[in-house]
C-alpha cells in the first residue's frame, strides 16, 4: 500500500473538511432539514454536472470539477450524518462526526486498495463519474425498497464508495495539473 496515497487522500480531506467548515459557517447546518432522497438529489446533481463537463458542456457558473468532487463528499458525509440522526449545532460535535465518517471512509479505501492492488489509479476519471451515479441510483431503487436488500449492501456502504471515489479523483485530477 503506498504511503504516497494516504497523504494525497488527507490532503484532499483537509480541504474539504475546510470547505464543509466554511459553508457551515456561512449556512449553519441548514442541510439539518433536508431528507435523504433530497440529499441523495444534491449528490446526483453534482455528478451530473460533472459528468456534463467532461463530455464537453461548456460551464455558465464558475465551479469547476474539483470544487464538484468536493461537493460530493461533503454530501455524502452530512448524508451519513442525517442517517445516524445526529447533525449538530455545536460545531465541534458536528465535526467530530464529520472527522469519524472521513476516517471511515479512509479506512474502508485501504483495506479495498489492499485487496484490489490500486486499481483506481489505471481508471479513467470519468468512470468515478459513472461509479457515483450508479451508487446513487442503487440508493435511490434501495430507498424505494424500504431499506431491505437481499444480497446487496446498504445506503452507507455506497455512501462510502462515492466518497473514496471523488477522492481518487481529485487526487488523479491533482496529478493530472502538475
């Protein structure tokens, strides 16, 4: 497992737990009231407009794909959040959960790199495009069941993913601008 990996992934952590930060200073914890099939949304319609940009749709607001990927781990993390019930005002409460589902998150990328060898860093960044769309409507038909699976995993195990999957490609994105 490459040491290298860890400190790109922490380092792309840290700025968005600074981005949650400052919007959590700007908002408050507004998203307190939105259920998860409009988080679920929020999510979607990120990677929509990522997906929209790579295949060649000229921006009209001035975010680009990192403050995107950005977006979609901060939505993912308030997500698990709001599943757990336990948003916060207090916001070094709040940023504790922020920090223990990060570290998860963090967790479950190095036992998956160690048993699929770092396969992500062959991929194309647009197929973490893909994967988090797909996640999304595997919640989204996982929500209309009820929550129930047969062999599949749940909500926060895709959650997860999607987060592991815009940190790779932030990270091959970082790679790609030096």
């Amino acid at each position: 497992m490459s040491e290298k990996t860890y400190l790109q992934y922490d380092f792309e952590a840290k700025i968005a737990r600074q981005i949650f930060c400052d919007k959590n200073k700007d908002y408050g914890n507004s998203w307190k009231i939105l259920r998860i099939p409009s988080l679920l949304d929020q999510i979607y319609i990120k990677a929509d407009r990522i997906r929209n940009l790579e295949e060649g749709k000229l921006p009209q607001i001035n975010e680009n794909i990192n403050s995107e990927y950005i977006g979609i781990i901060n939505y993912c993390v308030i997500t698990l959040i709001q599943l757990e019930k336990k948003a916060d005002d207090d916001i070094e409460k709040l940023l504790t959960e922020y920090d223990n589902h990060i570290f998860n998150a963090k967790e479950l990328m190095k036992k998956k790199n160690h048993d699929y060898g770092e396969a992500w860093r062959n991929m194309y960044i647009s197929s973490f495009t893909d994967l988090i769309l797909s996640r999304i409507l595997r919640m989204k038909q996982i929500l209309e069941n009820q929550g129930k699976t047969l062999v599949s995993e749940g909500l926060e195990a895709n959650l997860y993913d999607m987060i592991n999957y815009a940190f790779f490609a932030l990270i091959k994105l970082r790679e790609n601008n030096k």
